[in-house]
C-alpha cells in the first residue's frame, strides 16, 4: 500500500481534535473516491496510532454514520470512544442504543 497509505496518513494528520473525518471522505481528499475499504486497510496498518508529533490520528475517522470501529482496533492506545472524548468530540445514541459521534456537531469540513 506504501505511497496510497502515505497519502491517507498525510489527510488524517490534518484532522484537527475534536473532529472527525469519515473513511469516504478521505479517499475522496487523495482522489480515489471509491477506496474508502482501503482506507481502513491502510489506518489498520497505521504505524504510528495516537496524537502528538509524528502520530498519526487514526482514531479520527469514523463510519459515515458516525459509528466507531471495533474495540479491538486501538487496543494499544485505548478506545476509539475514549480518545475521541477526550479531544472534547461530542456523541449521540444511535438507534441501536450504541454511540455514534455526532456528525452534525463533529465532522471536520476541509
């Protein structure tokens, strides 16, 4: 994947806390538009998770919806719920009665 997770690594570093991007929304900013699984192949593989210098932000790109990805995927940095709530992003309950962000509030416009 090299130089297309390069790219989606270059987007997601600009998203700023608080917000949120979705996996389509990246692929459409490094011109593949259709590539939003691939996106998520590339932020799994993320060598460099968390928030700070040189980090890349993967917790920042959510589902469309507004859901979050299994638990399982930032085992080593803590939850996707708990980092985004930390960075003050703001959630709402999903039919479904899980969290969801709250995309109308949270969703970063480039």
């Amino acid at each position: 994947m090299g130089a297309f997770a390069e790219e989606v690594y270059a987007v997601v570093c600009r998203i700023p806390p608080g917000t949120v991007a979705t996996y389509g929304q990246i692929a459409t900013a490094i011109g593949k538009p259709h590539s939003a699984r691939f996106v998520g192949y590339a932020l799994h593989a993320n060598p460099r998770p968390g928030v700070g210098e040189g980090r890349i932000p993967c917790h920042r790109v959510v589902f469309k919806d507004g859901s979050l990805c299994r638990p399982e995927v930032f085992a080593g940095i803590g939850s996707q719920l708990e980092l985004l709530a930390d960075e003050g992003v703001l959630f709402i309950e999903g039919d479904d009665g899980e969290l969801r962000v709250d995309m109308e509030h949270c969703h970063w416009q480039e």
